[in-house]
C-alpha cells in the first residue's frame, strides 16, 4: 500500500479515494500523534481549520471537525479562506494544529488534507508517517482512549479569521499600491474575497475575474492554470498587471500591462533585487527548484546574488530557507515565500509584494521582470503510467542520457514523478524551442513505452 502522504497532504478525489472516514481518521490520529509529541502538554488543545470552496469541502470539514473534537480538541472554524491563512491563522492564534481542506490547482471533484504545526508550519515527514501510521492501526481495530464528559473538543466559528489575515497582509507590505490598476483572478477559490479585499485596502484599483465560487467551478478554465481570461481582462481594461491565484492562493502567477505572462522564476528574480535593495534578502540568496528557468540562475548570477537549487516541491523550498536561514524562496509555478511574513507559499502576499515593487520603482511590470531572459522551456505531463519507476527504468536512463548528449551545455533535462498527481512530468530546456520540444516528446514516448 502507497503512502497517503504527497508532497503538499493527503490528496485524491472526493468521496472516492478522500473519503469521509479517512478525513475523520486521519484528524484523529493527528490529535494523537501531536498529543504524544508534547504538544498538547498542560492545556487544551486547540485547532484552526479551513477549507477552499470546492462543494466536497463541506462534508470533509465535518468529518476533520468531528474528528478532532472527538479526540478532544477544540476547532475554531474559519470557513473558507486560502491555505496560507490558515497557516497564519495556527501561527498567530497560538494554535496546536492548522487543517487545510484543498485540492490546491487540481480540479473540482479533488479535494485533499493539509496539516500545519504549531507556529503553522507544514508537518516533518516523520509526524505524517507517524499519523499514517496510527491512522492505519486504528483502522485495524486498536483502541483509543475517547474523552468524554467535558473533555470532548469544542466547535465554535472564527470569524473574524478573515479580517485578521488581510490586515496582516496590508501591514507587511513595504509601500502602497495607489495608483495602481490590477487585475485578480481568484480562481473562483479560496481568494476570490480576500485577494481583492487586500488589493484595494493597499490602494489599488480592482478589477476582478474568477471570484465567484458555488462550489463546482474552482480552477475552471480560470486561475493561474489558466491564465488566458487574465491576459485579455489586463488588455481590455488598460491595467498595470494581474496577478491570478490557484484554488488554495498559495500561489501566484501575474501578466504585465501587455498581456504577457509573468512566471514564478520572474516574480522571483523581481522580488530578490529589491529585497537586496532593501536589505532583507538575507545572506544575498534566493533559494529555487530543480525546475527553475536557467535563465533564473544566469540572471541571478550577474545581480551577484547567489541561488541555492532544491527539488520539486514548497516544503523543500521551505526546508532549505529554514536550515540556512534565507528569507526568499520559491518554484515556478508561483509558490513563493517571503519567509519574514510567511511560513508557507501565499499567492496573495506575492501578488501584493510584486504590485509594491511596481509601485516604488514607477517602473512597469514588463521592464522589472526583463532583469532575466526565459530560455525555451518545454514540460510535458505523461499521464497512466507507473511512476514509481522513474528512476529505474534503465530504458529511460539510456534515453535521458542521450538527450543530455545532444542538449550538451546549452541544455538540461529533467524528469520526475509528481508528488499530487498520476503522472510524470518531462521538462526539457534548450537555447533552440524546436529542439526542447523534439528532444520532450521523444522523451515522453519513452516514457509511455517504458513505464505504461
């Protein structure tokens, strides 16, 4: 059996493989593991818990609330906010534990299960396997000691969740956004309030897309996957920029005022120049994934800021700021942490920090994000294929091998099993487009032969 566990939660699709009883499980093995951790030690328990809009969200969140209270924590019930609130909301609550209901940028029918830990910061891959673990054994019929009487866990509303995070998105931001015209696409996510809430109390004027969630549309041909309607609103309306979220708003990707498609390696690059200038990009380093544009790394090497590489994934990300104690980090997706005023990714925080960027320098989008140049970059995603065997296929190691030949130094290749998704992914750079796009698809046929 695989583990639960991804690289961003426990993931699937809702009421299939997410179900009800596995949600209800695993928040009760949560409380245990954390309990037996110290972290309960000499008060009550308390946890946040959130949700995006998806409709799945609302029979999972009573099955984590239940769940917890069952196990003797008190929830405070913040509705439907952006994971990255959530993790503040754990922080600045001094809450136990933080729980995210979100598929993030899958589509509707998914559904997952973050954990935060005290301070909201993700979980140590040891406390997940450490929940999946007694998760299974309760499943297998082993007892636990229930609370009963007033030792159940309370439930109760929060509120003012809401007005809480944006206000501490306004307060970090270094300079207002007046003057300014933007664009945001919530995605019809867990954004579509709070983005354009904290945009306008910045000082900007707000134009919005995809911020009418019922449940069914999140992520529908809208939000940072799909960046189209952005680029035309941006167009139509004669914006600054625009910046469009994911369904959980841990992440942000922007257009400038041509239409034109910021990435993650862009808004990066952007961010870590005046971060130096302001002198908080500490130890003059900007951590970044395998994935990141090598155009990235040459545009950071002549700005003399060093660049530290990690794999695919924020918690990594994450992982690497914390161990050398680097504010600035993020992939090119759009996940992005500014780790002074964040503990995880936060699309909304990212959009208003670039936004800042734009507004101190007086300087348009376009001209700010031309500090790199995009090398040709081609990713292709083979799906119904056993990805578990990515590294051993030596038909695949022969045929990566001999792209990277051909590619010589002007190129690289990467290929990997995504950590929320049945697929592998195929990433191919090249100075020539043609030739990334024919050395990926030769790869991604291999791929399919080899592991399908």
């Amino acid at each position: 059996m695989g583990r639960l566990f991804g690289t961003d939660g426990v993931r699937g699709v809702a009421n299939a493989d997410l179900t009800a009883e596995l949600a209800l499980g695993l928040s009760v093995a949560a409380a245990h593991v954390l309990a037996e951790a110290g972290t309960f030690e000499g008060h009550r328990p308390v946890a946040v818990v959130g949700r995006d809009p998806r409709a799945s969200g609302e029979f999972l969140e009573a099955a984590v609330v239940a769940g917890l209270a069952s196990a003797g924590v008190d929830v405070l019930r913040v509705g439907v906010l952006p994971t990255p609130a959530v993790a503040y909301l754990t922080g600045a609550l001094g809450a136990d534990l933080g729980v995210m209901l979100s598929a993030s940028h899958n589509p509707m029918p998914d559904n997952g299960i973050k954990f935060f830990a005290r301070g909201g910061h993700k979980l140590a891959d040891e406390l997940e396997d450490r929940i999946e673990r007694t998760y299974r054994a309760h499943g297998a019929g082993e007892p636990w000691e229930r609370p009963t009487g007033a030792g159940v866990g309370r439930v109760k509303d929060y509120d003012e969740g809401f007005d809480k995070y944006v206000a501490h998105l306004v307060g970090v931001l270094p300079n207002r956004l007046d003057g300014l015209k933007i664009v945001i696409d919530g995605a019809h996510g867990a954004a579509a309030r709070v983005s354009p809430e904290a945009f306008a109390r910045a000082g900007a004027e707000v134009v919005t897309i995809g911020t009418d969630p019922d449940g069914l549309n999140i992520n529908d041909g809208c939000g940072s996957t799909h960046i189209a309607d952005l680029r035309a609103a941006v167009v139509e309306h004669g914006a600054d920029l625009g910046v469009a979220h994911d369904g959980d708003a841990d992440r942000c990707l922007a257009v400038d005022h041509e239409g034109n498609e910021i990435d993650g390696d862009q808004i990066l690059a952007v961010l870590a120049l005046g971060m130096r200038e302001a002198g908080t990009l500490r130890k003059n380093t900007v951590v970044a994934t395998v994935m990141s544009n090598l155009g990235f790394k040459l545009a950071m090497e002549r700005a003399g800021i060093a660049f530290v590489r990690t794999a695919v994934g924020d918690r990594y990300v994450l992982e690497e700021m914390k161990a050398g104690g680097f504010a600035l980090g993020g992939e090119q997706s759009g996940h992005v942490i500014v780790l002074d005023h964040a503990t995880t990714g936060d699309g909304t925080l990212t959009g208003l920090m670039l936004a800042a960027r734009v507004a101190a320098t007086g300087r348009p989008l376009a001209e700010l994000a031309g500090v790199m140049e995009r090398l040709p970059q081609v990713l292709i995603n083979v799906p119904d294929v056993d990805k578990t065997r990515v590294t051993t296929s030596a038909e695949l190691t022969t045929a990566v091998a001999d792209a990277e030949r051909e590619l010589g130094e002007t190129g690289r290749v990467l290929l990997r099993s995504s950590g929320t998704e049945p697929l592998v992914r195929v990433m191919v750079e090249a100075a020539d487009l043609e030739q990334a796009r024919a050395v990926a698809g030769r790869l991604a046929d291999v791929v399919k032969s080899a592991l399908g």
